[in-house]
C-alpha cells in the first residue's frame, strides 16, 4: 500500500463506532490482507457510505490513505449476504466466521485463499447446508490455510497408526503410550473426517455423515485446537453456535 489513492475487492468483517459520526470498518482483502479505514460519516441515516460498510458486505472500495487509516471515499456493494440478518439462528454463525477469520489474520499480508474462504463460506450458510459440519470445515480449512494444520494422519510422537488422542497442546493425534495431561478423545473415525473435511471442498463438508459421537469429538478438538494451540483464547461468538 503504498499509492495515495488505492482500490479493493473486501469483505466487512467487523464495524466499531468512531467518534461523532463515522465508522471503523475491519476489511479483509485479497491483496492488501487484513486492514483498518474509516466510513467517515457512516452513522448519519442519509450517509451514501453507510450501506457499503455493514457487516458482511463484500464490495469494491476505493481508498485515501489518511494519517492514522485508510479513508474509505467509495463503495460499490457486490454482495450483502442479508439473510443473515433476516434468519437469527444463521447470525451467530456469520458473525462466527468473521470472527475467527479476523482473528487468525495478523495483518496486512495478501490472503486471496482465505479471503476466498470466507466469501465462500457466508455464500454456503445461506444455502441447505449443515451449518455444523460447515463451521467445522471451514474452522479447519482456515487453520491450514494460515499454516497450522493439525497432524491427524497418525500419533504426532511416535508415529503409530494407533492413535485416539489428540492434543491441543502438541496439535495432533497421540497414542495411549504418547499422550500426556492435555489429550482429549479422537477416534480414527473422527480423525478420517477431520482430514475429508481439510481437504474436500468446503460445498462438500454436508456430504460426510459423522455418528453423534463423533460430531461430538470433532467439536471438542476443533474448540481446543483454535483456542489453545493457536493462542486464540476464546472465541466469544463460538458460545452463540446452536450446537
Ligand atoms: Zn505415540
């Protein structure tokens, strides 16, 4: 970023009240990663800004680079991604996405895959799909994209191909001779979910039928895994999930 002037494909991942009038707005960009700017006078209700800059908006922008941030001085909507708004039970799970997705970009490094992720993944909530398995996929398609793929082929220690542990901690399976305090249960069902799950498109994750269990299993690592083993603490709007 380095022009006066700049323009950008984005997605509105989270707004804040800024002063009197405006709005800070989290933008994710292919190119540009994860970045700041300023709606100025977005809050007033006749703004021409303000409709541009809500929440899970994908849009083109155009840029003034300010002092501190980015002055957002166009908007042209692609999509509003409004049935979020019109479905309560599908907002916790937008909200979640956007959430997780702010919160495991660091900042302004170009990220078209997890951009593409995301967009992706508000498109699939809208539709019939399992917002459970959904949620699951993407939590583990995101990791793996920003680098911290869990070991699930075999025990992270030793190797063997007997392992129905998993530790946050060490982020993989272990064995029963392996595992130390931290492991929590993960069957080689669940493990061969979580991998078809990281690696089938993120449209295909309803098409995997995991038992009560093992959906049960898959929660409980894919919750610890991001909150510990990518020191992300807790992730508030993962409570919100009617899971
Ligand atoms: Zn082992």
């Amino acid at each position: 970023m380095t022009q006066r002037i700049f323009k950008a494909e984005g997605l509105v991942l989270r707004t804040r009240v800024l002063g009197e009038a405006d709005r800070l707005v989290t933008l994710l960009t292919p190119e540009e990663g994860k970045f700041e700017a300023v709606a100025r006078g977005a809050r007033k209700t006749k703004s021409r800004l303000a409709a541009g800059v809500d929440l899970f908006t994908y849009g083109r922008y155009t840029f003034h680079r300010g002092k501190t941030w980015p002055i957002i001085t166009g908007q042209d909507p692609i999509e509003r991604f409004s049935w979020f708004r019109d479905d309560p039970d599908l907002y916790p799970y937008g909200v979640y996405m956007a959430e997780l997705t702010d919160r495991l970009i660091s900042g302004e490094e170009p990220c078209a895959a997890i951009f593409r992720l995301l967009l992706e993944g508000w498109r699939l909530l809208g539709g019939n799909n399992d917002r459970f398995l959904l949620c699951r996929s993407f939590e583990l398609k995101l990791a793996h994209l920003a680098g911290y793929s869990p070991h699930l082929h075999s025990c992270t220690n030793c190797n063997t191909d007997k392992a129905a542990l998993f530790s946050p901690r060490q982020g993989g399976l272990l064995c029963s001779r392996c595992h130390g305090a931290d492991a929590i249960k993960m069957g080689p069902g669940t493990a061969a979910i979580a991998r078809r799950l990281i690696e089938a498109p993120l449209g295909r994750a309803s098409q995997v039928h995991p038992t009560d269990c093992q959906k049960k299993e898959l929660a409980c690592v894919t919750a610890a895994f991001l909150t510990y083993h990518l020191d992300l603490g807790e992730i508030k709007s993962r409570r919100m999930l009617k899971e």
